[in-house]
C-alpha cells in the first residue's frame, strides 16, 4: 500500500477514577491517533504512553512531536506493502517505541482490512476469547481494597492486580491474602523499589503470588535478576522489555519466570509478535498488558492475546472500566467469567468516533 496522507491527533480524555500507581496519580489519560491512507483504504492506531514520562522516557506530548516531525514525514508517500518495510523505516531512530507502536498498529489494521480478515485471525489466533483479570489502583486503606478484590471476584474475573507502591505494605497483601487464601492474584511495583527493599520482597514472597510484576527499575535487567535467584514467586518484567533484543538479555540471564507484551511498549504489534515467538521457543511464559488506551489502542493487544504462548489473564479492559464513553467503538463489552472476545471484523475491529476525537483534541495535525 502507498501511504497518500496521514492524521494525527492528540487526544486527553478524563477517567472515571484517578489511577494510583507506583509512578504517580492520573485523573486523565493522552493518547496519539495515528491514521494512515492509501488507495486501497485507511487504518487507524492508537498509544497511550503516561502524560508526563513517569512510566518510561516517554510521555504523550513528545509522541505527537516524534510522529508529526520525524515518523510520519519518513512514511509518506511510501509503498509499504510488508511490516518489515515499515520497521525497516522506523529502525533508525532510536528508542520512541510507543510513538512507532502507533504506526506500525495502523499499518497492521490497514493491511488486513486489505486482505479482509479479522486481525487476531491473520496473525494465528487460536480463539478469538480471551481471558482478562482486574486490575485496582493504590487505594487508601486495606478495608476499601478488600471491598474492591470482593467486587472484582463476584464479577468472575479470574484473577486480581494489585497496584503496589510504598504507602502499601506486607500486612496489607497479608490481610487480602488471609481474606482469599484461594485467590490467583499477583502485585504491580512499577519499577518503584530497590535492591535495598530486598526484605519486603523476601516477606511478599511467602504469600503465594503468581508473579512480582516489574519490582525494580523501569530499565533495569541485572538486578532483577539478583532478586530473583533470592525468590521462589516469578518476577514478571514489563517497563524493562522494550525490544527483542531485550527480551533475549532478560531470559539469558534468567531476570524473571513471566515476560508482559504490550505492543506499545515494544514499538508495535510486529515486535510483540517476535517477543510471544521468541519467549515461546525459550518456555517462557507471556501475558498482554495495557496502558488504558482507547479501544482501537486495546484492538492490536487483544489480538496478540489470542495467540499460544498467552498463558495468565490479561490487562484488557472493557471500555467501562475508565471511560464513560470510549473514543472508539464498538465499545470492548466485559462477557462473563473474565472474558472479551476479539472482533471478527476485519481489521483490529475498532475505529475512533472522529467528532468525539477532534472534540477532545490538544492537537491535530494532516501530512500529505
């Protein structure tokens, strides 16, 4: 496909609730659509990196500059029939996975819009349900945590997130754990913590988590792996597995027991795709992430979730959880016992409502 013109916007939408995480409090979210045209027809993408960069190096603001100055005037104008033309483009330029991510998703909804297929089914889905969990902030007090796991339990979900930072403590996931000694559930640090918090992991590590998800620097590999010869409960890395090559550095050196893929993170679906392939021939469990995109932003993840090696429920959330309109539709619909189901419409399934996008724009820009 020739790429004829490309759109982007920048988005801010509230949420229903702040989110309250090892890296700070967000009452909203920003994203970067990035819309691709050719003759044979459009696709859309979506990242949703932090407003600030508290998560990773990368923040909202600065993915709309990479991607109106850098990215989108390398792609234009270009015949990209493959996703290896396309990285091919993107390699040079270093680091801004999650501003490439929004292209790369595009491309992939375009091509197989193309080919009239449903994404999950072209890149070898073994079903289109998937199996997602709850996810629940940092809340103020063990009482309104416990009423919120009881919530997300009667609802089905098959497994519980707990967002970890240093007002928490051991006594405070002792007293869940007591409450649901049954419960699959695991906690999420955020890159929060040391090696000198070495002692509330060895504490945390008798309670019987499935993972320890990201304790330790958001890019750091060598520690994570001292901690884990330390623990029997997995670490899970996230913010740290940026690339493939990454991902290869963190299973020679044994850092975890768990991989989390989102394709935003690892600069799109084409190297998420690598990632699953590559943590697949090593035995290394995966699972999909998300960073409370919108539904075209969840669409490629969702896809991804279908695929083997997807082996824990994962962080794809139904557009109600954070919104109270999605800027896309349809809305993702919560089924029961913690399942969504990826589209069977062509494509990633999902398109934005653009009179809702262009009412919630910071800033728009068309290159052609």
């Amino acid at each position: 496909m020739k790429i004829e013109e490309i759109n982007l916007y920048r988005v801010r939408m509230p949420l229903l609730e702040p989110w309250v995480t090892a890296y700070g409090s967000q009452a909203h979210i920003e994203s970067l659509f990035v819309n691709l045209k050719s003759e044979t027809g459009e696709g859309w993408g979506e990242c949703a990196p932090a407003p600030l960069p508290l998560y990773n190096s990368e923040y909202t603001q600065g993915a709309f500059g990479v991607a109106r100055e850098v990215l989108a005037p390398q792609i234009i104008g270009k015949e990209i029939s493959t996703t290896n033309q396309l990285q091919k483009i993107l390699q040079p330029f270093k680091g801004n996975e999650f501003a490439k991510s929004a292209f790369d998703t595009a491309w992939w909804d375009a091509h197989a819009i193309s080919l009239q297929k449903p994404l999950w089914r072209l890149i070898g889905g073994k079903s289109p349900n998937v199996s997602v969990g709850a996810d629940i902030p940092v809340l103020p007090n063990v009482t309104v945590l416990i009423e919120r796991i009881s919530e997300a339990v009667s609802q089905g979900f098959p497994r519980v997130k707990l967002k970890f930072n240093r007002t928490c403590s051991f006594a405070m996931i002792a007293a869940v754990r007591e409450k649901f000694p049954d419960l699959v559930m695991h906690i999420d640090c955020n890159s929060g913590f040391t090696l000198d918090d070495a002692e509330l992991f060895r504490e945390l590590d008798q309670l019987n988590l499935k993972m320890i998800e990201q304790p330790l620097g958001y890019d750091d590999l060598v520690y994570h792996a001292k901690l884990q010869k330390e623990l029997k409960t997995p670490i899970c890395l996230d913010e740290s597995i940026t690339s493939l090559a990454r991902a290869a550095k963190a299973i020679e050196i044994k850092a975890c027991g768990w991989i989390n893929i989102k394709t935003s993170r690892v600069g799109g679906l084409t190297n998420a795709l690598a990632i699953h392939d590559l943590c697949k021939s090593h035995d290394m469990p995966n699972w999909v992430g998300g960073m409370l995109e919108s539904a075209v932003g969840q669409g490629p993840s969702l896809a991804l979730a279908t695929k083997e090696n997807i082996a824990y429920p994962c962080d794809i959330f139904p557009s109600k959880r954070f919104f109270d309109e999605d800027f896309s539709e349809p809305e993702i619909i919560l089924e029961k016992n913690g399942q969504i189901s990826a589209p069977s419409r062509f494509g990633t399934g999902f398109t934005p409502k653009i009179d809702y996008l262009r009412k919630h724009s910071l800033e728009t820009v068309r290159i052609k």
